[in-house]
C-alpha cells in the first residue's frame, strides 16, 4: 500500500516528514497525512517522489 510504501522510502533515504514536505512544497502535515492514509497523494506528488527517490511507479504504488 503507497502510505507503508512513503514511510519505507522516506526512512530508507534518511529523510523526516518535515523534509520531504519541504522538498514537495506541501506542508508537513500534509504530508503526513498522506503517510497515514488520510489523504490521497496527487499524481503530481508521486512524480516528485518518483523522482527524488529514483524509484518506479510501481515500486511506489504497490
């Protein structure tokens, strides 16, 4: 599920919630949120992420 798959990442490259808000441009609450499943993260946002940890859609999204 993508909110295990942000928090896995997120640890896994040695970053907190408060940096990768900041590195998106959202507030660290949103942020969070979409780590709690709360929110859904926005397509535009999984590009970033994508990119900032070099991983596949895939990798992210399953």
């Amino acid at each position: 599920m993508i909110k295990e798959n942000l928090k896995q990442f997120r640890i896994k490259n040695k970053y907190t919630q408060k940096e990768i808000a900041q590195i998106l441009g959202i507030s660290y609450r949103t942020y969070q949120s979409y780590e709690y499943g709360q929110n859904q993260v926005p397509i535009n946002i999984i590009y970033k992420l994508v990119a900032l940890y070099r991983c596949s859609y895939d990798d992210l999204l399953k």
